[in-house]
C-alpha cells in the first residue's frame, strides 16, 4: 500500500453488536452526566436488574459465546466488578462477529465534535483480554478509543484514551468486550467524560510510558546469552526495502541524466540491502509493466490509481529496477497486478523478466486488495476472499507455467491488534482454505506502528512508549498467521513462509498532522531495530521489505537534505543489522524494567514492555558472536550484566551504537515544498525537544572497543540507543 492516500478506514459497521444500535434509538437515553460528568450508567455495576447490572444491555447473538456476571474480584470500587468469561464459540471474537459484550448505547446530541476522555479499571485471566471500546457510529467514518488490559498484569489495571466525536456521529455504544475463548475478563468503574480524568489512585497499577528519569541513573538489566543454543538460521531476504514506480521511481532514476541516480545507488549499497519490492504499494495493483519498457522517449504518462489527475511518465520501469537491484547488490521481489490485471499479463512479467538470463525469484500477487473503505483506490480494487483465493491461484498456475522454480506469495490480513480494519471477515483463513497449496509464503503489512489515522491529541511520549510497545503486537500477529498457516495440517502448511511486504514507523498521510514527518525520528529507528528482532525470531518469517527506500516526502527512509539524499535514524537502525549480525540465531533471555503503554493510534495497550530489547546471533564459523540491543528509555541509561554461555569469549570485540541528542533527533532531512504543499507544525519532545534542530551531528553511529569482555561482563547502554556488538568467541 501507498500510505500516502490511505483514508481511515475502521471498519465497524454491519453486524457489529446489533442490539445495541437499536437499543439507541429504541431507549432513546439521554446524555446525563453524573457530578463527575460520565455519561455511562451504573459505571461501577453496583445496581443490579435481576441477574445483570442495570443500564447494561447483554445481546442476544452473544450469548451462547459465554458467560457474564457480578464478581467480587478485581474491583476497584464498591463491591463489584462485571466479569465476562468466554468459551470456544467466542472466535473470531473482533467485533463484527458479536463478541460477548455488554454495553450502553446513546445518542451522540450535544456530544459530536467534542472530545471525550475514556477510562476504566481492567483485569483478565488466562488467556482472556479485557477491552472496553466506545465507538461513535452513524457518520461517514466511525470512531473508536480502546482500552484493553490481558493477564500478563494482574489487575485491575487503570487505562485511558481519547475519543474524538466525528461532527456528523449519530450515537455512541460504549462495550465492555472479552477476547479469547477461556479465561476471564472484569471492568469496573468505566467513565466516558468531557472531563479529563484525575490521576489514579496511589499505589494503583498504572499504566504509564517512559518518564525522565531525575538524575538519569542508570536502571539495571540482565541477559543471558546461550551462544550453543540454535534457533534458527537468519534469511537475508530478510533485510529488504520496498519501492515504487511513480516519481522516476521516488528518485532513482536521475531525468536530469537520464541514468539511475548515483547517490542513491550508493546510500542502498551501504545499506546492505538484499531485496526490493516493486512497483509499489497500492500502485501495483494499477501497473501495467508494459507501460515500463521500451525506449524511454516512447513511455507515456498514466495515471497512477484512480484519483491521480497529475499522472507520472514511465521512466523507472522493469529494466531500471532490475539494474538499480544488479547496482545496489539486490534482487527483485515483484508484485504483479491482480487488481485491474490479468494471469496472462502477469505470466508474460516472468517471461520477460526471465529473457537474456536474468530472473527474479519472488513474486507477490496483489498488494492489499482486502481493504474497501478510504481511497478510491481501495474500493475500485478490492475484492471478496473467495474472489482473490481463486484469482490467485490462477496466477500462480500461469506464472509457474513460465517459471516452475518461482516463489509465489499470497496476501494475508492478519495487520495489527484488536483495531485492525477488516472489511471481510477472517480473508487469511479463508484464502489459505481454497489457494494453500499454490501459494509459497503469506505476504502480510503487520508491521507499521502506530498508524495515527485520528489525532487524539496525545503527547509525543505516549505515542512512542506505544510505538515502542508495539513490537509485542507484531509478534502476535505473526504468530496468528502462523497458527492459521499450521492449521492447514502439516503436508500442507509446511512449505508456507511468512513474509511482511511492507512495515516500518508510519503516523500519519495529511500534511496537517502534527506526526507527520516523524518517520525521520531517532524513535522510529528504535522502532525500526525492534520490529527487525520480531522478525528474526518468528520461525516462518522469510521475507521482510521496509515501507520505503526513498522519498522526498515524509516516508522514505532516505530522504532530501539541501537538495541531496541523506539517511534517516531507521537507515542507520537495518543497517546495523545488514552490517553487525550474523548468520544463525541463538538463543537470549533478557531480564529489565518494563512500562505499560497507552493506545496510540493501531497499537493496543501493551503491558510490562521491558526497556532493553536483546537479540543474539552467531556466524556460520561460531568464531563471532552478534548482539543486537535497544534501550527503548528516552532519558536512563541501562547497565547490563551480560552473561555467555556455549562459546568462550576470545578478545575485546567492537561495539556500534546508533544514538542521538532526543528521543525525536533526526538528520535533519527536508519535507519537499511546494506553493500548495502546507505542513503542519509538527509534535516535540516535551521534556528535550529536538525535533526542530535536525541536521547531520543530531543523530549518528559511533564504535568503540569493548573492554573486560568475559563469560560474565557488565555493558552501560545510553538512553535512546541500538547498540550492535561483535565478540570473538571459541
């Protein structure tokens, strides 16, 4: 997908608890407040209407999917708290398909356009999460704030978050919602207000980010390195960037000299790049590769989707993609246009590609054709599962027909946490069910965070303690996708890879975002090494391309400084990883503080984040030993007690350690302007603003010897930082 013109697109809508819609109008409940101004009733479920709390609506769909009642466990005020326990039929359990719920409904009146501050104090058993979503429906576009607490925190836990009333919303459902399909869920004391909520009681677990530290002492962690313990080996298709066709290829080819860009070659060589998607994003599935070849001077200008009345002229095509890739020491992974294309079309791709001997081995069909709502793009592309799963499959048998030995790709929607926008129901399970056996990996965009579709006014370091956190949901997703991958049974799942076409930080398309151009950010690149240690630890992960390589607008991971490309903070994260990691996982255990994050944006709240991310690798020799580690902190260093185990440290080793003056320091690389380009003042850091004061110094990678290295070492790790070493080992 091109982020560039992604609309917001929560799709909440249809089936989504029915009863509570008509209870709206049927009821007809007015929006009193209580004196502290929430409009919930019998917030704290201390009233009761024979076996359910009063003012709590209990849909009928729900019911056979488990159990509610009154607990006196996990309260925080009063006697009770309301406890929702789920059983197997509570999946799916997103909330198109009727989770088990209780909720309120209310006309949205005097309330649109306003902003309300959403609280509740949340616990959950087993494998159960709590989450409390209030959604303002009836509008153009939906809203929604959620809180959600799982069991990796005893509870009740305190959340909060803002929702912003669309101006044309007709009602409001406030839901106290389980996921999952055993354990147990409680709320209590939920608030939806005008008025921002007082701190948390003393003493409460409250879910915090990252917060200066006072005299910045450092904290102290402990990890545990089993250099003799495999994992798995590491596939540099692992280490790849995603790129576009429009724009002379966002800059690679030069129409000043009509030749590839040379500093770009250069900036993706050091990179260390293995692999480049092309021809886009959501342009794929517009492209026409024929458009791309043949003389440049013979190339027209097309539209490049629907809505694109300035339209681009070809000139960064099959063949130029293919030399930047021989230029740049990549390969290709291409995706073939199965939203307004053809299998012959895409056959004939692989037989061109192939001729004079050359080849590309990757293949993806479609890029994100499950979505439906925002741009026209999406609506005028996308289709049902069913639909793709078949088309697919007919690709895979005409592309194969040219090319037996290709990887084939398929594309899966397993894409953030609880939020993720799903137009048709469970598509991955689905297109697994009719195309597995013709497809080669699951090609899924889990992997952007935090998708600030609505700005809900919150502080940078909330924003980034749940960027930060949201790693964690990665993982999850992926290992979602695999269960639904090993479900298949094991003749047929065991040749499915995963791969995630497009990932990296991402805020938000309008220039008028405040967090529009933080891709550039010290943060992101934090963002950056986490999400690559995700994907080095999931067994399937196979491919991985960052979203993108270059672009002179807000996401390109190089972009323009006085009109020259230059690297931005997550340049420098991958290639720490490109540069300074080795060839085999090992394993490594890690011991620090944590936090809890708040919801931001597509990131769920996330409990008891440690500070210190560590993951280790070996090279194919065992002669060195690789460790990657971020100290997400904004403001304290972490002092580790490093243990090996498995291999016998030989020698000092090297350290390399990306950092900056802020959590929001960048390279000071320039938003393209334009007389109708208008950008927004964008967000700093409250406690040590950067953000403002970019340029080359701000952010850079210093190395250093490491001295004492043993069996058992102690490492300080600055605030903000990613630090790769290498240690000779025997």
């Amino acid at each position: 997908m091109t982020r560039r013109f992604r609309a917001p697109a929560l799709l909440l809508v249809g089936s989504m608890l029915g009863v509570l819609v008509i209870a709206t109008y049927l009821f007809e409940r007015p929006l009193a407040a209580d004196q502290q101004g929430n409009i919930v009733k019998n917030a704290s479920f201390e009233a009761t209407s024979g076996e359910w709390p009063s003012e709590w609506t209990f849909e009928g769909k729900a019911k056979p999917k488990g159990s509610a009642s009154l607990s006196k466990n996990n309260t925080h005020s009063g006697q009770f708290s309301l406890k929702l326990e789920p059983n197997s039929k509570n999946s799916p359990w997103d909330l198109s398909h009727d989770p088990l719920a209780l909720g309120q409904g209310f006309r949205a009146g005097p309330l649109r356009g306003r902003k309300l501050y959403v609280s509740a104090w949340l616990a959950a058993e087993g494998e159960a999460a709590a989450t409390l979503d209030v959604v303002a429906l009836g509008g153009r576009t939906p809203a929604l704030a959620e809180l959600k607490q799982t069991s990796a925190k005893s509870g009740p836990v305190y959340r909060e978050d803002v929702l912003l009333v669309p101006s044309d919303a007709k009602f409001l459902v406030v839901d106290c919602v389980v996921q999952g399909t055993s354990g147990a869920a409680y709320f209590d004391d939920v608030s939806v207000s005008e008025t921002a909520p007082s701190s948390p009681e003393a003493g409460g677990a409250v879910g915090s980010a990252p917060t200066p530290a006072a005299k910045a002492q450092p904290l102290e962690a402990q990890i545990a390195v089993d250099a003799g313990h495999d994992v798995r080996t590491v596939r540099r298709t692992l280490f790849g960037m995603a790129t576009e066709w429009i724009w002379d290829g966002n800059g690679m080819w030069n129409s000043s000299h009509k030749s590839l860009d040379p500093e770009l070659i250069q900036l993706t060589r050091d990179l260390g790049t293995t692999l480049l998607r092309f021809p886009g994003g959501l342009f794929a599935d517009y492209y026409h590769w024929r458009d791309g070849i043949g003389p440049q001077g013979s190339r027209r200008k097309t539209s490049s989707m629907p809505g694109d009345r300035d339209g681009s002229v070809h000139n960064f095509g099959t063949d130029e993609a293919l030399a930047f890739a021989d230029q740049t020491g990549s390969h290709l992974l291409i995706t073939v246009n199965a939203g307004t294309g053809t299998a012959e079309e895409a056959a004939d791709w692989v037989r061109y590609v192939n001729r004079s001997g050359r080849r590309v081995e990757y293949w993806e069909v479609g890029n994100e054709l499950y979505v439906k709502m925002g741009h026209a793009a999406f609506s005028n592309a996308t289709m049902t599962p069913e639909q793709y799963g078949q088309k697919f499959v007919q690709f895979a048998k005409a592309m194969r027909a040219v090319d037996p030995g290709i990887k084939i790709g398929a594309i899966g929607d397993e894409n953030f946490g609880a939020l993720s926008p799903r137009a048709y129901g469970d598509w991955t399970a689905k297109v697994l069910a009719i195309a597995g056996k013709d497809m080669d990996f699951l090609s899924i965009h889990n992997g952007y965070s935090p998708v600030l579709f609505q700005d809900k006014g919150q502080s940078l370091r909330k924003v980034y303690a749940a960027m930060l956190a949201a790693p964690f949901q990665v993982r999850d997703t992926l290992e979602t996708a695999s269960r639904k991958i090993a479900s298949l049974g094991t003749e047929r799942d065991a040749h499915i890879r995963l791969a995630v076409t497009e990932w990296g930080p991402y805020f938000q398309e309008n220039p008028s975002g405040r967090f529009v151009d933080h891709v550039k950010t010290l943060g992101s690149a934090l963002y950056a090494a986490a999400a690559m240690k995700v994907f080095l630890e999931t067994p399937k992960m196979e491919v991985a391309t960052g979203f993108k390589l270059s672009d002179e607008l807000h996401q390109g991971w190089i972009g323009k400084r006085n009109g020259h490309w230059a690297p931005k903070p997550p340049y420098y994260a991958l290639q720490l990883y490109t540069h300074h990691f080795g060839t085999v996982v090992v394993s490594s255990k890690t011991e620090a503080p944590t936090y809890d994050s708040q919801p931001a944006g597509l990131v769920d709240a996330l409990s008891n984040v440690p500070y210190l991310d560590v993951i280790s690798s070996r090279s194919d020799d065992s002669r060195t030993l690789y460790l990657m580690v971020v100290n997400k902190h904004f403001d304290s260093p972490i002092q580790a007690r490093i243990s090996i185990s498995g291999r016998r440290p030989t020698g000092s080793g090297m350290a390399w350690t990306l950092n900056g003056t802020g959590i929001d320091a960048n390279t000071g690389t320039q938003l393209f302007q334009a007389p109708q380009a208008h950008w927004a003042e964008q967000a700093t850091d409250e406690a040590n603003p950067r953000f403002k004061l970019g340029g080359p110094d701000e952010v850079s990678v210093k190395s250093e010897s490491l001295r004492g290295v043993s069996a058992g070492f102690s490492h300080t790790f600055p605030a903000h930082s990613v630090t790769a070493m290498e240690i000779p080992v025997l």
